[in-house]
C-alpha cells in the first residue's frame, strides 16, 4: 500500500474528528455565511507528484476552498427551489458514504442496501398518503425522475402500436399534451429521443394561473381522433406553484387512453398538510410521480425519487434492462434496481431520507411544510406593506412571485435583484411571468424563521435607494 494512503489508514479517526470539525464551522454558522459571492478560485491545475494526504487535502480545502462555500443551504437561500440538510440526513449522507454500497438486488446476498431503499420509498408513500400500487426508486434528482418516468410512458406509448421503441426506437409521431412543463421534463423529451419541441402546449386557465385549462385539454385530445397521448402535467409550477386539477384529469381516464405523469418535485409535499393537501387531490391515479427529495425533504443533494404504477413493471424493465448481463438472470424474476432505472452503479442514495424520515417523522415533515407556506405569505404580506412592490400571482403554497410596482420600474428590476443578491444576506431568482420581469423567492428550507423575513425585508429596502 502507498505510504500516505497507510498513513491516512491508520489515522482514521483523527481525520474524521477534523472532518467533522469542518463540517460543524460551516453549519453552526450557516446564518452569517453569505449566501453569494464574487470570489473565485485560482485555478491548480498541476496535481501534486506527493499526496498530502487527507489532513494535508483538508488543511488546503479549509484555507482555499472553504471560505468560498456560499450558504445555500442556508435559512435565506430562496432562490431556484432550494432545500437545506436536516441533522438526521446529514448522518445518513455520512454514512452512505462510510458503508459505501451499492444498492442493486433485493436478495440477501446483495446486502440489505436495495432494502433499505425499498423501505425508505414506501415511508415516502405513506408520508405523502400515496397507495403501495407505486413502485419507486432513487435517482439524482426531479429532472432524473422525469427522465425515468416518460422514458417509461414513452415504452407505453410505443406499446400501443404494438411496438418496442426501447428495442427498435421511435418510429410513431409521440403525442405529448401538457400545459406549463418544467425544463426538465423538456429537457428529458430531449434525451429521449422524442424532442424538446415535440409536444402541444395546452392553455392555461384564464387569469393568473399557470394550471392547465380541462376544457382545453379535453379539445387538444379530441383532435388527436383516439390516438393515445402522454399528458406530462404539474404538482407546483416553479413560478407560483400552481397546480393542474388531478380530480378532473382522474375522470379522463374514464374517456381517453393516456399515460399521466405528475411532475411533484415539490408541490408533492402538499400532501402532508391538512392545509394544503387538497391541492394533490386525486393524483395516486397517475401512472407516474417525480419527487424531489433535496428540496422539501430538506436531505442533502443529489436525492429524488421515481414512482411508477406496478401494473408498468415490465414496460419499465424493457426501457432499462440491464439483463444481457448472464449473471443478472431474468429482470422480472429477479429484482434488481439497474434494470428499472439509468444508472447501474449506485450509491446508498436512500439512507439520508430514511434517517430524516425516521427522526423527524410526519410531525417533522408536517411542521416544515407548514413553517414554509406561512413564511411565504408573512414575506408576501410584508411586500405588499412596503408599497414598492407587488405580487404577480397569489400565494398558493411555498412560492412568492412578486416584482417592483410599476410598469415604469420593470427595468429596474434586474438591477434590484443583482444589488439584493451581491448583499449575500439573500438569494432570489429573477424570472419572467405573464410577461412581466419578476424576482422568485421559494421556502422551502427548514431553518428559515421570521427573524429572516425582517432582515431580507430591511435589506429590500436598503437596495432600493442603490438603484
Ligand atoms: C426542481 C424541479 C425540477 C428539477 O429538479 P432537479 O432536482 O434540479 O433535477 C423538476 N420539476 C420541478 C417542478 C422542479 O421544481
């Protein structure tokens, strides 16, 4: 064995003393850490001959690297949809790393990790009082669960011409209908091979909703004459998280042959609230739900989760069979992980949500949704109060989407944000709705209290004398 790597063997636990000293600087001081800055690195790009070894590599990543870390998983990290890291998913995370397994088959012999992921997915669905018709598994994230999802619908599709496209490739005009698609879902029609412009935007109801109009909808099918379609439809649009009717779409089931995939990647977490759970009414008769894991789980990146009706098993399995592999044996015989989803390989991506889940409970989750959306409408509130802003759509859930007041102010609006976002105090997003230049503020991290509401407020007023 290589010297330093025997050194650094036989100092395990001093290295990971260190670690974690590391890790409690940045946590216990994630309040004061700019959430932004205009820092960058020198570039190394000469690696060293000699190792440092892990000490030697973590005094450099403390000195260099470190204090260039921005606090996004911070209490006022509002921009893009953003979660932090509960205690618990942080011993989860550390130790999917230590046991470093590879979660494939749920046999004995493979170890107890494809288990572990098994029984975290059905926390989930319990969690969000979702049936156990839905099998699911871990992936990178909602734009992975997206991929995985209409990768699956894209085999239904092909099966009901009687064709294979996973084996043969697309070779029928795929039918997509949806209303106000995430990226990544269009992005994922991309990587599928179905194309990022092939698919009929269906209107959204009138007046200030993002959710998809029904009556429109229903007209969108009849012209496709009963042919089979994907409806890819939303659980919380970015901008204002609205959501499209699952009770009405439930009845079109009744009617039309479609696969329905919800994009939830947060607005699923709707359901754990009395409050809010009405919002998702209706949506355990999809076929397919993304889930985002490192946005209101509040679990480390990279962390979500497909699910996808049983009844599809083997559409999924001929979308990501993996089974010319002699040893794997007969994919629906033999569960295994890498035949139901892209990756092969995978790490215990499971165990951080099983730890948050196990320490936090549905209490856990209820109280931080519910922490969240009254955030939302405190910060909303306390905009309108200010006068020199207003809201571009109401506050439904964790989302507010506001801008200056004013036409005559829209070009201010960019500045504002670059000069709110330079403070480092907080993070927003800019955005464009309805037309209109606009800033995003997402709550979705569970150590944001009001205490940040009336900073990020001061500072709002602050900025706007600079611009
Ligand atoms: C964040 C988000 C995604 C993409 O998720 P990643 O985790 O970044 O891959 C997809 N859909 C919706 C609605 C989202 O909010």
């Amino acid at each position: 064995m290589n010297t330093v790597l025997h050194q650094d063997l036989n100092d395990f636990q001093n290295i990971l003393d260190k670690t974690k000293e590391t890790g409690i600087d940045f946590l216990s001081n994630l309040e004061d850490i700019p959430t932004s800055n205009k820092y960058s690195i020198d570039p190394q790009n000469e690696l060293n001959e000699l190792g440092l070894g892990s000490l030697g590599a973590l005094e450099e990543f403390n000195q260099r690297l470190a204090p260039l870390m921005v606090a996004s998983p911070g209490p006022r990290y509002w921009g893009f949809v953003t979660g932090g890291s509960t205690p618990a998913s942080i011993v989860g995370d550390w130790l999917a790393a230590v046991y470093d397994q590879n979660p494939q088959a749920l046999s004995a012999q493979g170890g107890v990790s494809a288990l572990i992921e098994a029984e975290t997915i059905n926390l989930l669905l319990e969690l969000l009082n979702l049936p156990n018709d839905f099998s699911g598994g871990f992936v990178t994230g909602a734009t992975m669960s997206n991929f995985t999802n209409l990768g699956v619908a894209r085999q239904w599709f092909g099966a009901q011409f009687g064709k294979d496209f996973a084996k043969h490739g697309i070779s029928e005009k795929m039918n997509i209908l949806t209303a106000t698609p995430h990226s990544s879902s269009v992005k994922s029609l991309s990587m599928l091979g179905v194309g990022s412009q092939n698919f009929t935007l269906v209107k959204t109801i009138e007046g200030n909703r993002e959710a998809i109009d029904i009556a429109d909808l229903e007209r969108n099918i009849e012209e496709l004459n009963g042919k089979p379609f994907i409806l890819i439809s939303s659980a919380g649009t970015v901008n204002t998280a609205d959501f499209d009717d699952f009770e009405a779409i439930s009845k079109l089931r009744k009617k039309y042959k479609f696969w329905w995939h919800i994009d939830a990647a947060f607005g699923g977490f709707a359901a754990v609230s009395e409050k809010y759970k009405h919002l998702v009414s209706g949506w355990e008769a999809a076929d397919s739900i993304t889930i985002d894991c490192h946005k209101w789980l509040n679990v480390p990146y990279e962390s979500a989760f497909y699910l996808i009706k049983k009844e599809h098993i083997n559409l999924q399995i001929e979308t990501f069979q993996n089974s010319n592999a002699p040893y794997l044996g007969n994919p629906l015989e033999n569960f295994n992980y890498l035949n139901v989803l892209p990756e092969n390989s995978r790490r215990l991506r499971a165990l951080p949500a099983w730890f948050s889940l196990k320490a936090y409970g549905k209490e856990g989750y209820r109280d931080i949704v519910e922490n969240s959306t009254s955030l939302a409408l405190h910060f909303a509130n306390a905009l309108i109060e200010e006068e020199q802003f207003e809201l571009l759509a109401p506050i439904r859930l964790n989302n507010v989407c506001f801008t200056l007041k004013g036409i005559e102010n829209q070009e201010k609006v960019s500045q504002f944000l670059i000069n709110l976002n330079d403070t480092g105090k907080v993070f927003m997003t800019p955005t464009l709705y309805q037309n209109r230049k606009g800033i995003r503020a997402s709550f979705v991290n569970w150590r944001t209290s009001e205490e940040d509401v009336k900073i990020v407020i001061e500072e709002m007023k602050n900025v706007l004398e600079t611009i």
